[in-house]
C-alpha cells in the first residue's frame, strides 16, 4: 500500500508554498499575489510576517498567516529568522516539496506542480536559480587562508527542496538553527540555505531556468514563452522598471503587470472578464 501511494504523480497538495514577507508589504505586495496567483494555491500558500493583521487574516484560510515574531527588518538575522519558521512549519507539514517565494514573486502554479513531477521528492533535490554565474566564496573561518566556496538559489526566484533533503538539512536548520549557522558565515538566508545544501550536504543545486527574478531582465521574455515560465517577479531599479513586457491591463493600473500576466495565463477566470483584449 506504502509503495502504491509514494507512485502517485505529485499533485498540488503535496506541495508547501511558504511566502516571506513583511507588514510594511501587506497591503502593497501581499493583496496583489493573494487576488492573483494565490486563488489557484489558496490551500497550499502560508506567509510568514512580522506582525498580525486581522484585514489580510481575514482573506486566507485560517493558520495560513504566520506572524513569526521576527523583527520586521531587512537584516540577516530578521530574513534568516523568518526562513527558519518557515522551514518548521514545512517540516510539521508532511508534504512532499517546499517552496519558498518573496511576496514580489508570482507563481504560474500549474507550472509549479507540473515541475516537481518531473522529480521524486524522495530523492535529494535543490531547484532554483543562482544569481551568480560562479560559486559564492567565503574565507573558511575555521582556517582563514582557506576559501570555500558553494552555489546558492537566489530565494527571489523561488526556491524548491525536497522531502528528503529537507530532512537531512533538520540538524542544521530545524528549531532556528538556520539562524545560528547564518550569523556563522554572516550571509542572508537563500546564501544561508546554498552552504547548508551545497557546502554542508554536499549535494547539488539543479537550475531551473524558468525561475524568473528581477534580477534578470524579465522585459527580454517573450509572450510565447510566458506559460512556459514558473515564477515572475518585478523591480523599480531608479526610472526604469525591470517588469513582463505583455499586453494587457494598463501599466497605470497594473504597474507590476501581474494582473496581466495572470489574465494571459488565466483568461476565463471571472477577474478576467473585463481585461482588454
Ligand atoms: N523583507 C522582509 N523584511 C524586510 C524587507 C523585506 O521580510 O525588512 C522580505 C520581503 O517581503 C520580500 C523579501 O524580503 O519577500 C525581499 O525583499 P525585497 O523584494 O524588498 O528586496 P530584494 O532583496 O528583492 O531586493
Ligand atoms: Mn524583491
């Protein structure tokens, strides 16, 4: 009967969607995701934040936002703090994969399933994209004449891990480790989790390609290729907007074109009805 169920093709339910946020973003970031991509992974989705907020509680199943009591700042300890929790809540979870996204991250979510799939969460697997072209290199602070150097997934791309690794990663990771081992190596979180999987585990990071920050130029993406992609984020970087060039709702109304984008993805659901088209 075990081997019977571990056969079946994942399905969305055995995923864990873990969305790092913060409350200065709830309103502005964390209201766009919920009404778009969030309404086709409503059961599957936690976020994980700094404060209560009974007005975003209020839109979510009941338990799915978290308020980890980490400081509500942009620093190493608060970022790797709330990836902590968030790590803990997915082990608590059963399920077969944990992802973890930024609240500026849209999640083709049918794309997402469609992904772990192709790979057996009972095997050791780190999908994402590295941000650096090369290994990250830090000094060995056990022998100081000595770099050590590890890839990481940027986590403003998405991040997926499996069961099987996550475990592994438990005794450097689980009841806030995570923090420990951050302020060890003084890097963020997503570089954090890179050294425990890469460096530590000595396993490999596998590049999902379709794993789309704004760190790369998302306005270079194709229309064609959109449905082939599974995360989306978006940047203001001084005057220039590093966004989806698509069609759409217009740019004064959906400046981060996630709108547009779940609409080209998504066009017979009902919030679709009166894009232009
Ligand atoms: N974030 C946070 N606390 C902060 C600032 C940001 O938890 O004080 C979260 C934010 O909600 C997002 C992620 O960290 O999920 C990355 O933040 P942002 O997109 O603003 O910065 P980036 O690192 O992408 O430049
Ligand atoms: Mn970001």
């Amino acid at each position: 009967v075990l081997k019977v169920a571990q056969l079946q093709p994942t399905q969305l339910d055995d995923i864990y969607i873990s969305v790092k946020t913060t409350k200065n973003f709830h309103q502005s970031r964390l209201r766009l995701i919920i009404d778009t991509w969030v309404t086709l992974a409503r059961e599957q989705t936690y976020f994980f934040t700094d404060a209560d907020d009974l007005e975003i509680q209020k839109l979510l199943p009941s338990g799915h936002l978290i308020n980890t009591n980490c400081s509500s700042d942009h620093s190493r300890k608060a970022l790797c703090c709330k990836m902590a929790s968030e790590y803990d809540c997915y082990m608590a979870s059963n399920k077969r994969w944990f992802c973890h996204v930024d609240d500026d991250t849209y999640v083709n979510v049918p794309q997402l399933v469609a992904l772990l799939q192709k790979y057996n969460h009972s095997e050791d697997w780190y999908l994402g994209k590295p941000s650096l072209r090369h290994p990250l290199e830090i000094i060995d602070r056990n022998n100081p004449v000595q770099k050590l150097a590890f890839w990481f997934a940027t986590g403003g791309a998405g991040i997926c891990i499996s069961k099987a690794l996550a475990l592994k990663m438990l005794p450097y990771t689980g009841g806030g480790k995570l923090m420990t081992v951050g302020e060890k190596i003084r890097l963020p979180d997503d570089c954090t989790v890179g050294y425990i999987i890469n460096y530590i585990l000595r396993k490999d990071l596998t590049v999902i390609n379709e794993f789309r920050s704004h760190l790369e130029a998302l306005w270079q993406i194709r229309v064609p290729e959109i449905k082939n992609q599974i995360t989306f984020s978006y940047a203001k970087y001084g005057e220039k907007n590093n966004i989806l060039r698509l069609e759409g709702f217009d740019e004064n109304k959906d400046p981060t074109r996630f709108w547009s984008i779940h609409c080209h993805l998504f066009p017979y659901t009902k919030q679709c009805a009166n894009m232009p088209r």
